[in-house]
C-alpha cells in the first residue's frame, strides 16, 4: 500500500497565517479560520431549513466549508489587495487554486478521489458554494470585530468592504445571523457569560 502525505499537508493548514499584511491583535491560522467557517456554514444551513423554507443538509455545508481553503497549503494565503489588485493576477491566482487542488486530489489514493473531489474543488456558484462564499466573509467580518474591539484600527477598512460584500449577497440567513450573532463579538467575556435565555 502506497503511502499518502495528504494530511499531513491538511495538518498545515495551522501554519498558515491568515491577514499576513495588516497587524493583528490574535493572529489566526487557516486552521483556525475554516473551524469557524465550517460552524457558520452549518449555522447557515441550520438557519435556511428552520427559519426559510431550506433544504440544505447542514453537514455537507460543514464539510465544503472545511476544505474551502485547502489549496492554501500548497499556494499560502495571498493577501486580498494582492490576489484582486487587477483581473489578470485575479485570473492567474484562481488558476493555481485549481492546480494546487488537483496535486492535493492526486496525494490520495485512488479509491479515496472521488470522496474528497467535491470537497477540495467544489463549484462556486451551486446553493453550497454561495452558503460557504457566505459564511467565509462572515468569519472575516466576525475577525474584524474582534480586531476593532480589542482597539485595532486597521481592520476598519476591511470591516466596510467586508460588509459591503455581504450586502450584495444579502438573503434571510445571512441577515438572520448578523442580527443574532454577530454583535456579541464586540463585547467582553463578562458581558457574554451573563445569562440571556
């Protein structure tokens, strides 16, 4: 049996730093980024079935969500005013995206491809794909309330494009979520450990 070295780049993720051009408070790692990205995908889901009308299955989403970011161990985290400075750079990074996820798909043993295939290259635009779209700008929002909170100024531009881009992608869950969720990232551990229910 040949041996596979694709965990062991998975288990890379935890060194990959996310924000690598702006000073952060609490650095966060892709490890640590597709945790909470993989919780509000699911919450995402959660929210859409209960609330909406949905018929997402919440784990799928989970699991798109965790390997969202997968390719990054293979290509780092390219900064966002790097990776959209212009449409060719833009063209030419999703390009090795896709390359990086074709070499990662080919560690693994044949008979496993077909099971992580939709993880490590799932399709953008389907109802997953924009539910994960949705929640990793969720978390990056979520990072720079922690950041503004803790008194960072830096994060204040990316907090205003970041909520610009959940504008133009506004629906019921995302609304939903901002509402309920989101402000308590700007509070103490005291004001969040009072009971609320």
């Amino acid at each position: 049996m040949n041996r596979s070295h694709f965990f062991a780049h998975m288990a890379r993720m935890k060194l990959i730093q996310r924000w690598p051009l702006m000073r952060n408070v609490e650095p966060e790692n892709v490890a640590e980024h597709s945790l909470q990205v993989a919780m509000v995908a699911h919450a995402l889901a959660v929210i859409r079935n209960t609330l909406f009308g949905g018929a997402l299955d919440p784990a799928q989403a989970a699991m798109r969500a965790l390997f969202h970011d997968a390719s990054e161990v293979l290509t780092g985290d390219l900064p966002t005013p790097v990776k959209y400075f212009n449409e060719d750079i833009a063209r030419a990074y999703k390009d090795i995206e896709k390359n990086a996820e074709a070499t990662l798909l080919k560690m693994l043993p044949a008979e496993l491809q077909g099971a992580y295939a939709p993880l490590l290259s799932s399709p953008p635009d389907d109802d997953y794909g924009q539910l994960v779209k949705a929640a990793d700008i969720l978390c990056a929002l979520l990072k720079c309330e922690e950041e503004l909170t803790a008194g960072n100024r830096e994060f204040a531009p990316a907090r205003k494009r970041l909520t610009a881009m959940l504008e133009q992608r506004m629906n019921q869950e995302i609304r939903y979520f901002l509402e309920v969720f989101v402000p308590s990232f700007s509070l103490s551990l005291d004001e969040i450990s009072a009971p609320e229910f």
